[in-house]
C-alpha cells in the first residue's frame, strides 16, 4: 500500500510538470484542465476524473485515455475493484484544493496548475554544476536537467540505456 502512495506521489509531480494550460475562472477552486482539443500538439491532455456514482472509491482512468494499456492490464491483473488504485484523497495547498485527474496514467493523481498553485520549478535558475544529458539519452529526456556524476573507487562515469543522464557504472 505504501509503495502505491509514493507512486501515486511521483505521478502527481510528473502530471503536474507536464500539463500547465488551464482555465481558471473567478471562484479560487473552481478551475478545470483546458479542454483536450485546445491544446497544442504534443502537450498531454488532462481530464477531471469521476468517480463512480454513490461511491469515493477510486478507481482506474477510462481505459481510452491510459498511455500505456497494456501496463496497466498487466498492473491491474488479478485485483478488484478498489484494490487496483490508491485510495487517495486530495489535499489542499495554499488554500486551493487539488482535483483528481487522468493525464494517461492508470490510476487518477491528485493535480492542480502551477498557476493556481505557485509553484517554483527553477526553470531559470543558472547552475555551473548543470551538464549536458548524455548523447545516448532518449528523446523523451527534453528539458532535463542532469549533474556530472562523482562516483565511487572502483565506479566510473558510463550511461545505462534508458537513462537521460550519466550515472556511476562499475569500472573495468
């Protein structure tokens, strides 16, 4: 159960990164993800999710919105309803409170815009210690940040596929 919080955890950092287009009307909790076919190419779409009626239980996204289906059969496999998703509710921070949504996740994380909620992602930020991602690094790896790795006797710096940055390999 704890590892699917702190899943439930990454996911909203990741969606919360990835999706920042919004409405925002008047009322300080009443913002809604802007609508799908609004956004520009390649930006995930974000919906509110529902849960089933007369019940808090949450459950899977629609199966039509999972990035991954196939993933998320093979996560879901053998767990009922209720069991497949951390029963999670949201928070509120700075006063607004966060709203379950699906971004092509599984499972529903709780998410609110930077620009509802301030959020300061140092996108500016100037950092000498900031390195290139490695030449190897998929193309997924747009706009991360990576560090020069200090590794250990008997470690070298190497890239493992996969990995948008270098990181410590044993040496030979």
């Amino acid at each position: 159960m704890a590892f699917g919080r702190v899943c439930a955890a990454a996911l909203v950092l990741l969606a919360g990164s990835q999706v920042d287009a919004l409405i925002v009307s008047k009322a300080e909790n009443t913002w809604e993800p802007e609508p799908c076919e609004e956004l520009e190419p390649g930006k995930p779409c974000a919906k509110l999710y529902e849960h089933p009626q007369g019940s808090t239980t949450v459950m899977p996204c629609p199966v039509e919105s999972h990035t991954n289906a196939d993933g998320c059969a093979a996560l879901f496999g053998g767990k009922g309803d209720g069991e497949q998703c951390p029963q999670i509710t949201c928070p509120k921070a700075l006063g607004v409170t966060m709203k379950l949504v699906c971004t092509g996740g599984c499972c529903p994380t709780c998410w609110a815009p930077d620009h509802v909620i301030g959020l300061d992602r140092h996108k500016a930020l100037e950092n000498p210690a900031v390195v290139d991602p490695a030449p190897q690094a998929p193309t997924t790896c747009g706009g991360v940040r990576c560090f020069e790795p200090v590794c250990a006797e008997g470690q070298k710096k190497g890239h493992v596929e996969g990995d948008c940055c270098y990181s410590c390999v044993p040496g030979r």
